[in-house]
C-alpha cells in the first residue's frame, strides 16, 4: 500500500491491487496555495462539507463519494461520528472519522476533529496502525489534544496533516510544536511513503510528508 500526501488534509491511498482512495480533497483557494488535484480516484471520503475537505468534482474518473459507513471496491469504510469542535459541533458543526482496512493495514482518517475520544469512539475506532491526524490546531484539535488522540489510540505510524506550511497559509500552526519532544520522527524527502503490514514499527512511529501538489 501507497500513501500520498496530496496536502492539506487530502491524501491519495493506492492498494496493491490499484484500488485508487481519496480523502478529503480540498479546493485552491486564498490560503491554499496547492495545486488543483488532477489524480483519479475510485473512492473518496468526505469527512465534512468545508470546501477544503470536500472538493470531490475535482477528482478524476467516476469515484464513488462516501459520506458515511459503505462499502466500496471491497473495502469497509466504517464511520465515525464526531464533531469539529470541543462543544458538541456548535461552532464548527460535525465531522467524521473514517476507519478503514487496505492490504491488511487499518488505516483512520480524523478529518478535522476538534476534540479527544470518549471511551465509546475509542472502541468504535478499534485497532489503528495508520492515524492520519490534524495537528495545526485552531481550527481542529489543538496540538495537545492531537497528542493525547496518539496515546488514545496507539497507532503504529503517524502522519500529521492539516498545519501550516509554505503552501498553507491559514492561521494555524506548523508540524514542529506537535513534534516537539517526541521520539521516531522520521522527515522523508519524499510526499509518499510504502507501508505493509509484516514490517510496521512496534513503538510509534511519525512520518512528516511533504505536500505533493
């Protein structure tokens, strides 16, 4: 399996078999400055409807949108219900979190969650070895709190998204506070990266991207 960070909060999943995924494609606007997404995909997830996690027109081919738990391709999306803030969606409205299996590899996308699980959604949740997770803060969970989703879930590989680059301008932080003091960062020089289940890490590990496009 292929991970691909596209940027922002999109990234392109292919299986071994070439089943191509796409989470939260976003549109170019003012403060992102990435690249129109110009990839095919046979299936993307939408965790909300904010137009930099829901730009699934400009994805290629016929892709399957999945807003809730589905099956596509053989593949399993189970959804989670969240909200995009620490009150209950009251500010910033819902989001999901979607957890799904590739080449034996569960995966969870947290789209833009803004607050920690309850015992509830960390059981609904189950068994993450890849957590692709906001760290940006402001307008998701801020850095703490996407460090203490780390201890809830014990992933086998992290990759941060959703902060403050040179091609995301928002008001939100950069990678290195949630960085800061932790051990296994490993900083490719590349915006993909190949996983397979026989050789995961045992202890956590973060892997930085760089945005592809």
């Amino acid at each position: 399996m292929k991970i691909k960070w596209l940027g922002h909060a999109a990234f392109l999943i292919t299986s071994d078999s070439g089943v191509r995924i796409i989470n939260d494609p976003y549109k170019p606007e003012r403060e992102i400055k990435l690249g129109r997404i110009d990839e095919a995909a046979d299936i993307v997830t939408i965790s909300h409807g904010h137009g930099d996690h829901s730009n699934a027109a400009d994805v290629r081919g016929q892709p399957q949108v999945i807003r809730t738990t589905a099956e596509a391709k053989g593949i399993k999306f189970r959804a989670v219900r969240t909200y995009h803030d620490d009150a209950g969606g009251r500010e910033h409205g819902s989001n999901t979190v979607f957890c799904f299996e590739v080449d034996g590899v569960n995966l969870c996308h947290m789209g833009d969650i803004g607050h920690v699980l309850t015992p509830q959604q960390v059981a609904e949740i189950g068994r993450v070895d890849v957590l692709i997770l906001p760290v940006g803060g402001f307008f998701t969970i801020a850095v703490e709190g996407a460090s203490r989703l780390c201890d809830q879930l014990k992933p086998r590989v992290v990759i941060p998204m959703h902060f403050r680059n040179e091609k995301v301008t928002m008001p939100i932080a950069g990678v290195d506070e949630f960085l800061k003091g932790k051990p296994n960062i490993s900083r490719p020089d590349a915006s993909e990266v190949e996983l397979k289940k026989e050789s995961l890490p045992a202890a956590t590990q973060i892997i930085v991207l760089k945005p592809a496009l």
